[in-house]
RNA sequence: GGUCCCGUAGCUCAACGGAUAGAGCAACUGCCUUCUAAGCAGUAGGUUACAGGUUCGAGCCCUGUCGGGAUCACCA
C-alpha cells in the first residue's frame, strides 16, 4: 500500500485495458479503482495510509452533477481541515493525475466526480462482450438446497408455492456465484398422516383411483385424508354422548371450563384412547413398520399417486430437484450419531435411558435427541439425514429453506452439529422464511381457509389470460399459450420473491397478482421492447459498429449504465446473504431506468447512426441482463406482450 | 414468563451507518399522428411505534418501553 499513485503497477487494473480497442481503463472495477485512488491521494496529501476498503463510494444522487461520490468524513479529521477543503484537494489531485475523471465537484462531505464518456463506452463494451455477465467463475465447491419438503397426505398449499419459489432462486444465484448447487427435498411419506389418508381409502374408497374419478393423485389422497378427519370427528361427537364420556367429563373437568372446550382439549387423549379409528390407524402405523406386504403395497400405491401430482404442481412451479430424500428411508438415522456424542461426552444419559444434549450455555435448553425406549425424534433424524448428505455430494454447505417456525429446531440442531465437530457444521444455514398469511389471518386446514396450490396457479393464468385479451393480444394457439404462462408465472413469482424471505407477507387472493407497476410483467415487459428493437437489427441490418463514435451521453442512458455496472455483485450479495430479493429489486429498478430511457430518448429514430447505435447496444446489454437477473429468479420472458 | 423475529405513506414493499427516507397500488392531473400506454411525467400522502444513548452522520448500531408474530413437545 502507498506505492505510487497512478504509477505503472496499478496502470493494469486503473486503466490500460488496451485490447478492447478504443477503451483506456476498466470499466467495471471503477468503485475499487476510485477507491484506490481517493485512498492514495488521501495518503499524499495528509501522509497517514488509508485502507482503500475503507473509502466509501455511491452513485452521486440524480439532483447533483457527477457520476460517483466519495464520502469523505472519515478523512476530515485526519486531514485537519473542513469536509468541503479536503473535497477540493483531493477532486483537484484527482482530476490531474488520474486519466478518467473529466471533472469533480464537492457537496457537504461527499466529493462527486464525473467520468470521462470513455468510461462508459468501455463499460458498456465489457457488458456486451463478457459470457454470461454477472455469472462468477467455477468454485469446484458444493452447495446442497432443501426446500419444498411436503408431506405426501395433502397437496401443496400457498406456503409451499412460497418455499418452492425461495428454494429454487436461492439455487439458481447460488449457481451463478459459482458454487455447484444441488437441490434436494425430503420428503415426509412415512406416519399417521399417510396412514389416515390409507385407511380412509381402504374402507371408504371402494377402488377409486385418481384416474377413475378424473383428479391429481394429491388432491386425491388429500381428500381421503379429509374425509378420515370427517369420519373421526363423526365417531368423537358420538363417543361425547356415551355413558363412558360423561363420567370422564363430570371426573376431569376444570372449573369454568365448558364442555365444547374439555371436549376440544380431549381430542388428542380421546384419539389414543379411545377412538376405533385411532386404533386402526395405530395398527396400520404398526404393521407399516413392521413391512407388512399388503401394507407397504397399499402405502407405495398411495405415495404414487401423491407424487404424480406433486410432480405437475412442480413443473408448472418451474422447480426440480437433483434428489429426494424419503423420510421412510431416513427415520431411523441418526443413532449411531448419539452413540458417537454420548462417548464425545456431547450428550449425556438421563436415569430412564433418554439421551439429551444441554445447551443452556448457548442461550437454548436442554433436548431430547433419543427417547428412554430407544426412538429416535425430530431432530436424530436431522443430525442423521445431514450426515448422509454429507456423505452423498460432499457439500460443506447446506441450505434449509424451512419456515420460520422452526427457527428453534434449526438453532438447536445447528449447534448441536457444531459440538459434534461435524466438517460441514459451519456451512450449514437455515433460510427462515415468514409464513403467507390471507388477509383474514393465518391459513387454517381446519376452517378450510388454506390456499391450495394448483388452484393459486389456475387463478394467476385466468387473470393473465383476461388481461391479454383486453389489450387485444391474441390468446389462441400454443405461442400465445406460452406467453400468458410467462406473464402469470412471471407476476406470481416477483410478487413472492421481492419481499425479503424473513418477513411475514400478506398474500390477497381475490386482488391475487397485479400485471402493473412493481411487477413481473413490468419487467418482462421492458424486454419485450427490446427484444423487438433486436428483431429489427436483423431484419434491417444495422450498423452497430459506430457506437463509440456517440459523444452526448445523456444522463437516462449513464444511469442504465450504472445499474448494469452493479449486476454482479447484486448477485455475490443474493447468494452471501441467500436472499433473492436483492435480485428482484434490481430487476425492477432496472427495467424502471429503461422504461424511462425509452420514453425520453428515441433509439431507432436516433438523431445520429451512432447514437442509434449506441443506444441499440445499450439495449441489448440492458435486455441480456435483465434476462439472465429474471432467470435467476425462474421467470420466463414472453416473447410479445 | 424465557428466547428469537418484525413495527417505515391508507395498503403492499425498498433504502452497504451517508446527502432532502424512496417505489408500486389506491386517489387526483396530464402524455398515444414518432420504436408496443402492461409505459412516462406530475399532485397529494411520513415525528421511520415510543424514549434515551453511541458519532461528523441513525430507519439501520446499543439500552429500555409499547404493539404484533413465532417458539419454548420424549409431534414432525
């Protein structure tokens, strides 16, 4: 550090970029190169070093001149003299000595210099000319996403279209970053659940088939899962009429308490205890485990038909995964991990047998992580699943994309995994998301309020298909079809992904999803212009090759510049912090500059061939970014609007 | 009660500790005889829940208070 400012060494990242031609400096690595140099002229200046990370450097606000500002109040006291005065000795060292500032002025604290128009002319170049712009080099490292997760006893509701979505871009950026992603989901076939959903089929279902009655194989079993909550509710209501349940009434009941409510708290004891169903179910549960033939057949019949709908919900999602994991293959996991931490001295046994590990000095309690009989629970099942991940691809992260419910299982079976020393313990990261509420609160199977996922899809496409048809779009044919599949999916998915995963979001679905303003479509729509500028390059053959020549940029056409410049590290900073939102942000503001650069500025009908030329280019980068940012986020772009 | 998360315009959401807190929706005004008006421009809307503190500078960091949510199962 301190070596010569601006001397031959640093001429390789400042400026001589040379073989692009008619460029004279780096374009893209102007906020470290002004960092560089603010920090250096600092330092001759006042002669005290200053760290160049520790310059900090925006983009100048619209109602100022200049492109970037430095900020310099960290220097002032250094320097020993006003904000305003060391503004003016270093923009004035700066606009001497270094080749691409065209001029500076100070406002307050900030120094705002203004660029040189070859700055931009190699920026953009740079853009044009770098495969896949905004994708990082290889890491060769393994990043491991769990997301959707569902149970196999019902379809797939509001909040797994939330998780499917988070899951799949945070993959998709992960990807772009560099890292080799794989996508898993576990998915939960084995307990109770299925089996209600079995016995109710058995006895009620007479041989129907999802086929025979014409519905997805989820809805399907979903429904018999319903229809086994009806029949068990049914055989309560009786059960409460019995001689047997009076007493227990009579005998237990608190003070004050009504008999709705010992009734309603009883539910779960009478179950167990006394229901027909319920002893069934347990039967059922048992002979399951202990791979009874008809049991497993009826339970993979079941299971089949569930994920043959699962699969549809997701294709229409846009999601995959590399692997499933099967709870029923992954339910036993995990002993022979306590095993390990008893003899670690990790966990410790308790009188009655049951192993516990004590996080008390880590803010969080004492857990259970094997019963006295020797079961395992919840999280066994993690700690053993995460090590068989481990063994499977080798990733030294993996990535939860679970609600935030579970915020507390993740803390405690991340720690837990640390004590253990396991390699990956530090890589592993719960992406917490809040849940969709309705306007009228949380979603409740109960009260028949939940947001079924297929439905929220065919609601998007019908609303997209009228919208197209009001704007005289046509609205036949498969072309046609894949477009308003675009435009819904597209607004479905931004209205879902711009929110920041953490925060709960409320999810309206009578207004459902805009088609204007901050929304996919918007974004997808600026493309559409672009992508019919660039049919008509081809079709008219237009010279691009005087785009340099352009002189008078104007101020719509740096601020798209700006935001290009910003891409790649939008993305490092979406897949540092798995947050997706950073890119939908970014997509919007930037189709929001060109929407606005298209209306002030005519492109085709340019004063000039090299302004149009430039300005085809400039649309070009604009279109190939704003594409590659939506893709990250799984939206597609329609081909007209 | 303990722990964690969240409180920003009527609504839905932004804002690496930086300049006068920004967008969209809803409301009101304008702009299609020039590349698609799913667009653009404008008006109005704020004591960033509240009170202190840290510093050149706080919506953001610290402390407390008040509201909302989640969780604190040998359920998954």
């Amino acid at each position: 550090m301190g070596a010569g400012l601006w001397g031959r060494d640093d001429c390789r990242d400042v400026a001589c970029n040379v073989s692009t031609g008619w460029g004279t400096f780096a374009g893209m690595d102007i906020l470290r190169t002004l960092q560089r140099d603010v920090a250096a002229a600092v330092e001759r200046l006042y002669g005290e070093p200053v760290a160049p990370e520790k310059v900090q450097i925006n983009p100048t606000l619209p109602e100022f001149t200049g492109d970037y500002a430095a900020v310099l109040f960290p220097f002032v006291k250094l320097a020993r003299k006003s904000p305003e005065a060391v503004g003016a000795e270093v923009g004035e060292l700066l606009q001497r000595e270094a080749p691409y500032v065209k001029g500076y002025n100070v406002v307050k604290g900030f120094l705002n210099i203004e660029l040189k128009e070859t700055f931009w002319h190699e920026l953009l170049q740079e853009v044009l000319s770098t495969p896949h712009y905004g994708r990082q080099p290889r890491r060769g490292e393994r990043v491991m996403v769990e997301y959707s997760s569902p149970n196999t006893n019902k379809p797939l509701h509001l909040g797994h279209v939330r998780n499917c979505l988070l899951g799949w871009s945070c993959s998709q950026i992960l990807d772009a970053a560099g890292y080799d992603v794989v996508k898993v989901q576990i998915i939960n076939d084995r307990g109770v659940a299925i089996c209600k959903s079995m016995l109710a089929w058995q006895k009620f279902g007479e041989g129907r088939t999802p086929q025979s009655e014409g519905i997805k194989g989820d809805h399907f079993v979903g429904d018999y899962y319903v229809l086994f909550e009806r029949k068990s509710q049914e055989e309560y209501e009786a059960w409460q009429q019995t001689p047997e349940a009076r007493a227990l009434y009579e005998a237990r009941r608190k003070p004050e308490q009504s008999e709705k409510d010992f009734f309603k708290e009883y539910k779960n004891r009478w179950f167990n205890e006394h229901s027909r169903l319920g002893a069934e179910v347990r039967d059922m549960l048992l002979r399951w485990e202990a791979g009874d033939p008809d049991t497993l057949a009826l339970w993979r019949q079941m299971n089949n038909w569930v994920y043959e709908g699962f699969e549809a919900t997701y294709a229409q999602l846009g999601v995959r995964f590399d692997k499933n994991y099967y709870e029923s293959d992954t339910y036993l996991l995990g002993k022979d991990i306590v095993e390990e931490g008893l003899q670690k001295g990790v966990f410790f046994k308790k009188e009655d047998g049951s192993v516990w590990i004590d996080l008390t000095d880590a803010g969080h309690d004492q857990k259970v992580v094997l019963r006295a009989d020797g079961t395992s629970v919840y999280i066994t099942q993690d700690m053993g699943t995460a090590r068989m991940r481990y063994r499977d691809f080798g990733c030294k992260r993996m990535v939860y994309v679970v609600a935030d419910e579970q915020n507390y299982h993740f803390a405690v079976l991340f720690e837990t995994l640390r004590r253990l020393g396991e390699p990956y313990a530090d890589g592993l990261y719960h992406l917490s998301y809040g849940l969709v509420e309705l306007p009228t609160g949380r979603m409740k199977t109960r009260e028949g309020t939940v947001v079924d996922a297929d439905d929220l899809i065919a609601e998007v496409l019908r609303l997209a298909r009228e919208q197209v048809a009001e704007r005289g779009s046509p609205t036949e044919g498969p072309e046609a079809e894949e477009n308003i599949r675009r435009i819904a999916m597209g607004a479905l998915k931004f209205f879902m992904i711009r929110v920041h995963p953490k925060r709960r979001m409320v999810f309206n679905p009578e207004e459902s999803v805009d088609l204007q303003g901050q929304t996919g479509p918007y974004i997808q729509y600026s493309w559409v212009r672009i992508h019919g500028l660039m049919q008509r390059i081809e079709h008219e053959s237009i010279d691009l090759s005087t785009a340099h020549q352009y002189t008078d940029l104007q101020p719509q056409e740096k601020e798209l510049l700006k935001a290009l410049r910003e891409y790649p590290s939008v993305v490092l900073t979406a897949a540092q912090e798995y947050d997706p939102s950073h890119v939908a942000n970014y997509g919007y503001q930037l189709a929001k500059n060109y929407h606005r650069f298209w209306h002030d500025l005519p492109v085709f009908n340019a004063p000039t061939p090299e302004a149009r030329a430039f300005r085809l280019q400039l649309s070009r980068a604009v279109g190939q970014t704003l594409q590659s940012a939506m893709h990250l986020l799984g939206i597609e772009m329609p081909q007209r609007m």
